[in-house]
C-alpha cells in the first residue's frame, strides 16, 4: 500500500489479512513517525488533519507497536518488522506476535531517531539480499545491511537498530 491507501483502517485490514492468509508475513512500515508521551508511533494517511494553515494529528488513528500484540487477532505468522519512519524503534518490544517453531528469530529493525531515505533503500536491499535469498539468520542479516547502508547517515541521523524478541517465528 502506498501514500492515501495506508489509512488506520486499510492498514489493519490488510496486515490481519496476510496473516491469516499466508504462513510467513514480513511488513515493513515505511512513512511518518511520532513519539506520543514516550511511546513511538506510526503516521497514518488520515491521521494528519489539515485545515489550511493549522495542521495536527487524530491520534486514535495512529498505530503503536501494542497494537498488534493485544490477542484479538491472530498474528502469530509476523515473521519480521522493519520500521522504516521516526523513532522506528519504539515498535521493537510488541510488534511481533509469538508462535510456532523456530527457523529464524523473530526480530525488529528501526531507527531510534530520525534516518533518511537513502539509508533505508540501502539497508532495505542489502537485508533483502541477506534474509530471502541467502536464508541468513535475521541478526546477521541485519548486520550485514546496516554495514552495506552505513555511509549513508548523516549528522544528527541514527541506522536500524536491531532487536530480537526472543520468540521464535511461526513457520
């Protein structure tokens, strides 16, 4: 989904949906990221109101990283998250749901801070090369792409952390 499609709704919609569709779900949230009292959250395209000049964000249409370990739904095929938007991090502790039996570890890719579009492409091709194809474990995928992304960040900007939630992948 990209630009108006990714609305509160459409993003639930479609990330329950792949779960109970497919065994191995791997989403990556790339856009406009917030802090609310601590918390990291995910922009949505309804989330932003704009009446000309005065702008401001409905925060009951952001997504939290608790969003998806709540238990209403199954989520249980999430293999890997990246958050690919400010303060990413945020979302590392409860955007994977547990389950099933271990291949890979489940896992969590952010920036804590502000990053920048080159540095995602690079990180995001580079950890594609490493996960899909050459069945790398995530943490040395990951390791691997924020060497390949390194010389893209700049002053005041932060790479993917990583960070391991200690279940296994649903496989």
């Amino acid at each position: 989904m990209t630009n108006g499609d990714c609305t509160h709704y459409n993003v639930w919609a479609w990330i329950t949906w792949a779960c109970a569709e497919y065994s191995d779900v791997d989403v990556i949230w790339m856009g406009h990221g917030t802090q609310v009292n601590g918390w990291s959250a995910y922009v949505t395209y309804d989330s932003i109101w704009d009446w000309g000049w005065i702008w401001g964000i409905n925060y009951d249409l952001l997504y939290y990283g608790d969003d998806f370990a709540s238990g209403t739904y199954d989520y249980s095929t999430l293999r890997v998250g990246i958050g690919d938007f400010c303060y990413g991090g945020g979302f590392m502790n409860n955007f994977l749901w547990p389950g099933g039996s271990v291949t890979h570890d489940r896992a969590f890719n952010g920036p804590e801070l502000v990053s920048n579009t080159g540095y995602s492409l690079d990180f995001l091709t580079a950890w594609d090369d490493w996960w899909i194809p050459n069945h790398y474990n995530s943490y040395d995928s990951a390791h691997l792409a924020r060497v390949a992304a390194q010389d893209k960040i700049q002053s005041g900007e932060s790479g993917y952390s990583y960070g391991d939630t200690g279940t296994a992948v649903w496989c």
